[in-house]
C-alpha cells in the first residue's frame, strides 16, 4: 500500500508556568491554568493536539518531569488536577528551577494529530526523558526503558562524540 503522509510537528515553547512561593514552596493551582492560558502567544496552542513536557528551567538547561499527550487540546489537558499533582511532586522533589511546558503539534492553523502517532510520539519522549531524567514522574512506558546505548548518539553519557558517533548520527539524522 502507499504509505501515509509523514506528519511534520513543531516543537512550541518554552513557556513559563505560573506559580505560588518561591525557593522550597512551589505549587501550581488551578486558578494558574486561566493565567497560562491567557497569554496571547499561547492563542494558536489551545486547541491543538499533540505532546507536551513539563519541565523546569535551571543553571544547566531543562530537565523534564513529564510527559504527556493530548488528544483533546492542549488547553483542556495540560492543568487538570491529576497533571497539577505530577507538576507539585517535581517541584517538591526539585526545589530549584522554573516550571515550563514545551508543546510539540502540528505547525500553523493544523490541529489534528492521529492517535496513533500521538500514542507512539509519547512513548519515544518519554524514553528520551527518563534518559534525561530518571526520576520522571510518569508511570507508563517507563518500566520498559531501553537499557542499552550508543556512545555519542542514542542515550550516551555526557561527553564528546566521536567522529563516527557524529557521522553515524548525521546518517541517520539522530
């Protein structure tokens, strides 16, 4: 048969999260979703669907916490109070750092992701992430992380790549 159409997605953010305190006591409550979501440059991201990652910002770059999927728009999904408490329990595991969500969907006006590919797009993040972040707290897919590496191109240690990692990866487009 002919194979489907490849759906090409953009990766939107990061955009900071709001939140009570500071330093040690961080929390996100409901009442921050209106707030997030109100910020014009989010407009175009309400209703698309797609993956998400809430992460916090830090000296060192991002580490993720979670992912997610939305099927049903990023706007509806991304504060319900079962991914509140997952965001509240990074940030009591990690007092520093700033919360954000990064939003990967479809470019431009498109909102629709297949559900299929949202399904496989979530599990290959959250691999990638628990390489990153071993202390995620997802709990699906993640008991079946791959356990093996490939130095300086798929879940190698920090580090240098070698000039075969590097072309190996430029092969492949890693």
């Amino acid at each position: 048969g002919v194979p489907e159409m490849a759906m090409d997605l953009e990766v939107f953010g990061p955009f900071d999260v709001p939140c009570d305190g500071s330093g040690n006591v961080k929390r996100i409550e409901s009442k921050h979703k209106a707030v997030f979501w109100s910020d014009a440059a989010l407009r175009q991201l309400r209703k698309k669907q797609g993956c998400y990652v809430f992460a916090l910002r830090a000296a060192k770059g991002f580490v993720p916490w979670y992912v997610g999927q939305a099927g049903n728009g990023f706007e509806q999904e991304t504060f319900t109070a079962h991914k509140r408490d997952k965001y509240n329990r990074a940030l009591t595991r990690r007092q520093r750092g700033v919360p954000v969500l990064f939003f990967v969907g479809p470019p431009g006006a498109k909102k629709m992701v297949p559900s299929k590919e949202l399904n496989h797009m979530e599990k290959e993040l959250i691999q990638f992430a628990i390489t990153r972040n071993p202390d995620i707290c997802n709990v699906q897919n993640t008991n079946n992380a791959p356990r093996w590496t490939i130095q300086g191109v798929i879940r190698s240690p920090r580090g240098k790549p070698s000039t075969p990692a590097k072309k190996f990866k430029t092969m492949l487009q890693i």
